[in-house]
C-alpha cells in the first residue's frame, strides 16, 4: 500500500516536492523498498501512533505547504496543481481544502461508500473539527500555521486530528475550499478509523467523549466551540451507556451516565440533553439528508 501511495505522489508531476517516509520500526521489506527511491527520506523506528508519526513528520519538513498522507491512501491526479493554485490565488489563506473520497476495493471492482465534498466542511466549522467529516488528509497547511497550533496531542490514539482541527480554529487561522477531488481515503479492516466492522468504535467513541469533555470545559474557547463539544460529550455518553445496557453491563451503563470526574454529577445528564438537542437541529437543518461518514460517532 505504501508504493501505492507514494506512487500517487510522483504521479502530482510537480517539480519541488519533499517526500518524507516515517517508518514504525517495520520488518516487511518496506526499508529495503524505500531504499530505491533516492527522492524518499525515510526515518524509522518506534513510534507511538499515526499521529506521532505526523508530528515527526512535519517537524523534519523544510516545505512551505504541508500534506498528510496515510501509507494505505493516494492523492489524485492533480492535487498539488490545484492546490497551488488555490495559494496562489488566495495568499492570505492558511490551509486548502479539497474533496475527499471514501473507497473499499472489493474483489473485482472498486466502491465508493462515502464522498466529502461540503464547502462547509472544507472551511472547517467547530462541529466540522468535533463531530463532522473533518478529511485532515483533504487539507494542506502552510508550515508557518502549522507552527501556530503545535503538534499533535499524543493523548489521543485516534481522535488528535480533530483536536488539532479545534485548535486551528481557536488560532483564527483560515482554510479555503477547493472544488477538486484531491484524496482518496481506502476502508479495509486494517484501517484505524475506517474499519468497516467497526471493531474500534468503543475505543473512538470513548476518546471523542473525552475531547468534548476537554473542549467544554475549556472557558477560554468561544461559546460555539463549546456548545458542540457539550453535545458530542452527551451523544457519547447516550451511546456508550446504550450500547453497554444493551449488554447487560448496568454498572458500566450508570458510570456513563451519572459520573463526571470520578463522582457522581448531572453534568452528564446536562450534555446528553444538549446532544439530544443539537441532534435534532442538525437533522432538521439537513432536511433529512445525512450521510454516513456526516457525524463523527456515527464513522466507522
């Protein structure tokens, strides 16, 4: 998958590209590939996750717009001019974002499950960066922004993007929206939050219940920030003391309710009402047509 996707970056045809590999320590002859490829710098070792690899990453790059690739991902054709231009035209803008598409590759032939493409979600919104399709691959910073917002929160094993999105919006920085397809996100088992047999949604569902926690309590962000953040601690909380009642683990579904930092609170009754709510505002604003992939709980 890595070739492939390193394929897709030499396919961009654009003169001034930095190739950085952060290898996790693998022992399948990925090294050995990499080797070949005198363009590709490549720093192996342990690492504690996807997003300290992105936080080695960006810490090496000497470019001045910035892109995340997953190794089991691909750009499209074109990416890099489109989103050059987009800079170009706009040179007061901090990111680009373009569309992004969701494919399973199935035996013989290719699905698409799921296609990103709200303007609204491109220029990044709190509830695009706490419970939307926030696509962080689909964007491209400059380094200097970046900079601004720091790194990824190693805290978080699969939800730090959308901590790190928050963060950028606190910071004030700009994210302008592009028509192209600029990345292809690709489901298989292996993936870490496009599983389709959804085996890691209590481990997500439990970490996104923590940022709307860490993000609500937060009295320095603005009140938006904080509304949806309030909802997506109370939807997570409905959903984990469902799922675990359903299961008959009654002890487990109480903590989810009535427990807010160690003793009992109604703080978690107060958010799962405010989810409740901001559910049905949400529904009733998209008349009815959400997709999956729309609502972060609801992703795979």
């Amino acid at each position: 998958m890595l070739l492939r996707a390193l394929a897709s970056v030499r396919a961009q045809t654009w003169p001034d590209v930095e190739i950085i590999v952060i290898d996790g320590g693998s022992t399948d002859g990925t090294l050995e590939e990499l080797s070949k490829y005198p363009d590709v710098t490549c720093r192996s070792g342990r690492d504690q996750g996807v997003y300290d690899a992105f936080n080695k990453g960006v810490a090496q790059a000497n470019g001045d717009v910035i892109g995340l690739l997953n190794s089991d991902d691909i750009y499209e054709p074109g990416t890099f001019h489109a989103v050059a231009e987009a800079f170009s035209a706009q040179p007061d803008a901090d990111a680009v974002c373009g569309t992004a598409v969701l494919e399973e590759e199935l035996e013989q032939e290719t699905r698409i499950i799921d296609v990103f493409d709200r303007e609204i979600d491109k220029v990044l919104s709190p509830r695009t960066a706490l419970i939307g399709s926030c696509v962080p691959n689909a964007r491209f910073f400059r380094r200097s922004a970046m900079a601004r917002v720091g790194t990824f929160d190693l805290s978080y094993r699969y939800v730090a993007d959308r901590d790190w999105l928050a963060r950028w919006l606190e910071a004030g920085l700009r994210t302008v929206a592009i028509p192209q397809n600029v990345y292809r996100y690709k489901q298989h088992a292996g993936s870490l939050t496009f599983d389709p047999e959804r085996r890691r949604e209590t481990g997500i569902r439990t970490e996104l219940l923590a940022l709307g926690r860490r993000w609500r309590t937060d009295k320095t962000v603005s009140a938006n920030l904080r509304w949806v953040a309030t909802g997506l601690e109370g939807r997570c909380r409905a959903r984990l003391a469902g799922g675990a009642a359903l299961q008959g683990r009654m002890t487990e579904a109480t903590k989810w309710l009535l427990f807010d930092k160690g003793g009992i609170s109604l703080m978690p009754l107060v958010t799962i009402m405010c989810g409740g709510i901001d559910w049905v505002i949400q529904t009733v604003g998209f008349n009815g047509s959400r997709r999956r992939g729309a609502v972060a709980e609801d992703r795979p």
